[in-house]
C-alpha cells in the first residue's frame, strides 16, 4: 500500500530507457577508455578512446559525477 515498482522490478526501467535511446538512434559504446576531448566552438566535439578511434555526437552521456566532467571541459 502506497509502494509503486514498475511491472517487471525495477531492472524495468534501464530497459525501458536502453529501448528508447535504440528506437532513437543512439550508439552506445560500452568498455571504451576515453581518453582525449576535442573541444569545439560550441562545445565539446569529439571524444577519442585508448584505440585511436574518435567519436562525434550531437549529445554526449557521461557516467561520471558533475564536478568531475565539468573540471575536465569546464563549465
């Protein structure tokens, strides 16, 4: 009483996102080491991983914490 959960557990909702992003075109690079930024006019361009290969993107997703993204590219 007075507890909601999603049908399916709470392992629902990642799901559920991850079949959004897919339905919207979004690539997901999993185990890559990024290692470099490239910063542009209007913000960051590119990232670059530990196998030389660079990634452009209209938006970027980090799994790290703000403070930290925003000393690595600033504000």
């Amino acid at each position: 009483e007075g507890v909601f959960y999603p049908k399916g557990g709470v392992r629902a909702i990642p799901e559920a996102f991850k079949k959004l992003a897919d339905e919207l075109g979004v690539q997901f690079v999993p185990d890559t080491e990024v290692v470099g930024f490239d910063r542009g006019s209007n913000g960051l361009s590119s990232v670059s991983d530990a196998r030389g290969n660079r990634f452009s993107a209209d938006r970027y997703v980090f799994n790290w914490d703000r403070v930290s993204v925003e000393k690595w590219l600033g504000r």
